[in-house]
C-alpha cells in the first residue's frame, strides 16, 4: 500500500472516530474538547514561565492547545475537516521516517498545551505513539493539574486555587 492511499485511510479514521467521540460526549454530555490554555491561565491564575528544555512528554498527557483547541478533540483526533491536507502530509512524513521539527508545549502541572504542533501530535496519537520529543515552557500553577482534569473541574480548580 502506498504512503498515499495509506495516510488517506489513516485519515479517514481519524476523522471517523472524532466523529464518534463527538457523538458518545454529546449522549453522555461528558466533555470531548481540548482545553484552551487562555482558559486554564484565567481561571487558575497562572504566572510565571520558565523555559524547561527538550523533554521526551508523554502524549497522553497533551490535553491542550493554545490556540487550535477547536481544530482538534480531547484524543487529539482532526474535528475540522480543513486539517485535512496538512493531516495527512505529517502522516506521510511519518511513514517516511522523516525527521520533523520538536513541537513546542506549554507544561502546566503534570499536563502539557500544544504551541506549535497540533497535527504531529494528532497523527503520533494516531499511530499509538506514547511519547513526543518538544520543547517545553513550565508554566507555574498553585493548583496541581493532572490528564484526567476537563472543563468542568476548572471552576473548582479555579475556586480552590483562589482559596
């Protein structure tokens, strides 16, 4: 099978599965987004950075983004079909073997936000890849934050951190 027919394929159920996701977290009303960090910086007042190197993160423990916590769901799976095409070159590119650049992550606790990096992260989760090379901000949080934690805990995190 080719890289193409391949990636198109992979692709096909990623979007698939979001969609799935998307349909179970509406059934079950359980939340299926990513978190936005603009969101968890208000509610739990954060402050401080400090650049913290190049780690090896698990990727499970990506559970938001900066600024495309829309474009993809809470298991990094494309929720907008514009990702398409940029989807499936990273997907290429990983059947290449090829190298590509360190996605950069904002680490808040024990919980990491996408920068830059959004679809090599979709696709690694994808093919079941546990950890990701990135370059890492540690940002300082009075509320330890875990990968279990979703939108609903944030005004009781937000509370307790206010506390």
């Amino acid at each position: 099978m080719s890289e193409e027919i391949a990636s198109d394929a992979d692709y096909a159920a990623a979007r698939s599965q979001a969609l799935f996701n998307s349909l179970r977290a509406r059934l079950t009303g359980r939340p299926n987004r990513l978190l936005s960090f603009d969101e968890i910086k208000d509610k739990l007042h954060l402050s401080g950075s400090v650049y913290g190197g190049i780690h090896s993160v698990p990727v499970k423990s990506i559970i938001g983004s900066v600024d495309r916590y829309r474009d993809f769901d809470r298991a990094f799976l494309p929720a907008q079909v514009f990702t398409s095409d940029r989807w499936r070159a990273i997907n290429r590119a990983f059947y290449r073997d090829e190298a590509l650049p360190l996605i950069k992550l904002y680490q808040v606790g024990d919980v990491y936000f996408v920068r830059d990096g959004h679809h090599r992260v979709s696709v690694a989760r994808q093919h079941g890849v546990e950890f990701i090379d990135a370059e890492v901000i540690k940002v300082q949080s009075r509320v330890p934050l875990t990968p279990d934690v979703d939108a609903h805990d944030l005004e009781i995190l937000g509370e307790y951190d206010t506390f």
